[in-house]
C-alpha cells in the first residue's frame, strides 16, 4: 500500500503540474454546485460540503500519519506528496466557499475586504512559485493562510451540513481555526513547553479577540438578501411590497412604514435576525426577526415601525444582521422636509418598526430584482 503511495505520488505531481488548473477549476466548479444546490438538492450540497471537511481532517492528520507509518513500518512517505495534498486541499477549500462569499458581501462595507483576502489566498495557491517559495517558508504567515482558509470552510459547511445557526456557526468556526492553527504554531516551534504554552494562550487571546471584533467584517456565506424594499404597505395576497420609498417627507413617515427583507437560507436552518434602524448613523430601533430557511426566493420577514423621532430628517438606513452581528445587507432611505416623495421600483431602501413579521416567499409571491442591487 505505502509502496503504492510513492510510487504514485511522482505521478499525481507530474499531473498537477501539467494540469495547474484542474484542481481550482474542480473546487469553483463544486462550490457554484453546492451554491446552487443548497436549496434544491439539499442533500447533494451537504455531501459537496463533507467532502471538503474531510480533505482537511485527512491534511491534520499528516504528522501523525508520518510517524505511524515510520513506526510500524519503517518507511517514509515522500514529503512532496503531502505538500503538494496540502496545496490541493487549500486550493479545492478556497474555490468552494469563494461562490459563497462573492454573493453574500456588502460591497460598500468592511466584508469586502474579507472576501477580497480569500480571492487573493486563493491565487496565491495556484501559483507555485509564490506558494512553495514565498508561503510555505514563512511558516507565520503560512500557520495565518491555514487557519483563514479553513476558517472560511467551516462558516459555509457548518450552516449546511448541520443546520447550525449563523451566531453559533461563527463561534464554532473561529474556535476550530484557532485551535487548528496555534496547534500548528506549537508544534513549529522550538522553545520549552512552558513557552510554548504562554505563546498559545497569548496568541488565543489575542486572535479570538480580533475574531469577535471583525464579525460585522465577514460575510454570512450562507445568508443572502433576494428582495428588499421600504415600503407605505403589504400586499396581503400576494405578501409583497406594493411600492419601494427613496424618499419621502417627515409628514408621510409619521404615517408608518414597513420595512421588507426577503432572505434565502439553507433548508432547515432556523435563524434570527435583526433590522437595526439608524439615523445619520446613531441607532434608533432593533427589531428581532425569525426566520427558517428552505424557500428558493427567500423567506420573507418585515417589520412595521409607526414611532418616529420628533426631528427624523436625513439618511435612514438598516441593517440587516445575524445574532453574530454578520451585516447581510443594508437598506436605505431619505427624509426631507417637503412634500415630495419618491416611489423607485428598482431601489430597496429600509425604515424602523415596532411590530415585526416573518412569511416564507412563496414563487409567485416573490418580486425579482437584480441580487448585486440588493447586497449592499
């Protein structure tokens, strides 16, 4: 079997430099598969998903496989294998989640920095020269592309393969990439035990800090806006928008406004979000929403706010965030002293509330409009 091994591994070598571009082709492909799949072929996409978690529990488990076989067997396995399987498994791990990410940034906020990061890790990977030559040596910076990509991984399989809410998919997610990684860097590092250990605990605290601090920074890679609108009401047969506000007068705010998010979640998972309702920037209503995934157009949540500031002129906005305070989206409205108001179709915009409402969209009830206008 070993024999196998290196006999073969020259082989996989040889075809992966002739072929540079299977593997990351193979990895988007898989990804836009699980994207697309997540919600029609539910089970197909948690197989895609699993699959990629079992890639990096075979890459942790390449030391100990080092030692097993040169214990038992008093034989080597070449090295280049696996560092050409660890080069695969970043590579197949960052074109899987990148689909994800892509669609679900706000890319008029911090997120695009984040997703940004992954797009270059992932060219990074395929290009051997910098990988092996300017990664891998730098073993600081390799232990950080490690736990960055499998960080991304666990937040867009968690939520699919175990139906596990976004807030705890996060907690779980930022756990095991920091375990993952500083195990790494315990292991590199040539200092005493007890040295070794403080580093750990400083990194710990130090990185799971700087985690928590950056959620609003990483996309939701599961959760996506498919319609939004501000609107004056709510169709009741239909459970849509009847119009969607650009800008309206404070005379016809005190009047109410609903404001409607339609929101595509993986089937069976049940998450509660939150429309937090800003005025020039200060916060000045949170409402609490549930919503369960499993509905192609989204699951439709509003809420209904009546209770205004007494001086509401200026920019609205609300964010749409997770319990883990991963911003989905963001709708945004004008209040101006006239009487104008102004009715845009194609421009979702958002106000406060103070009774909130979630239905799934049903096909017919839902109302299309391009995803990249939505995302904000």
């Amino acid at each position: 079997m070993f024999k196998f091994l290196s006999d073969l591994a020259p082989k996989v070598i040889a075809l992966s430099d002739r072929f540079p571009w299977a593997i990351p082709l193979f990895g988007f492909g898989s990804g836009v598969a699980s994207f697309l799949l997540v919600e029609r072929k539910q089970e197909l996409a948690q197989i895609l998903a699993a699959l990629i978690l079992a890639s990096w529990c075979w890459l942790l488990m390449e030391k100990s496989m080092h030692r097993v076989v040169l214990r038992w067997f008093g034989f080597q396995l070449p090295q280049p294998l696996f560092a050409y399987a660890t080069q695969l498994v970043h590579q197949e791990s960052l074109f899987f989640v990148i689909p994800f990410f892509f669609i679900t940034t706000a890319w008029n906020s911090g997120q695009a920095i984040y997703t940004g990061l992954l797009m270059f890790a992932a060219v990074i990977s395929i290009v051997d020269p910098v990988y092996f030559r300017g990664l891998v040596p730098r073993r600081s910076w390799y232990f950080t592309f490690h736990g960055l990509t499998l960080f991304a991984v666990l937040l867009t399989a968690l939520p699919i393969i175990f139906h596990l809410p976004t807030a705890k998919s996060y907690h779980w997610s930022l756990a095991m990439a920091l375990l993952v990684t500083l195990a790494a860097v315990a292991s590199e590092s040539k200092w005493r035990w007890w040295k070794r250990g403080l580093l750990v605990l400083v990194l710990a605290g130090v990185l799971g800090a700087a985690g928590w601090w950056a959620r609003p920074w990483i996309p939701p890679a599961t959760l996506w806006l498919t319609e939004v609108a501000i609107t004056h009401s709510i169709d009741d047969v239909n459970r849509a928008p009847e119009n969607h506000l650009k800008t309206l007068s404070q005379a016809e705010l005190q009047k109410g406004l609903y404001a409607y998010t339609s929101i595509h979640a993986p089937r069976g998972l049940n998450e509660r979000i939150y429309h937090v309702w800003l005025l020039n920037g200060k916060l000045v209503d949170k409402v609490p929403l549930d919503i369960n995934g499993g509905r192609e157009a989204g699951y439709r949540a509003w809420s209904h706010k009546v209770n205004f500031p007494e001086n509401s002129l200026g920019r609205w906005q609300i964010h749409v965030v997770t319990e883990a305070n991963q911003l989905i989206g963001i709708l945004r409205f004008t209040v101006v002293a006239s009487a104008a108001s102004e009715d845009v179709a194609d421009s979702p915009e958002s106000a406060p509330s103070d009774t909130s409402s979630s239905v799934p969209v049903t096909p017919d009830a839902a109302i299309k409009t391009p995803l990249m206008n939505l995302i904000e």
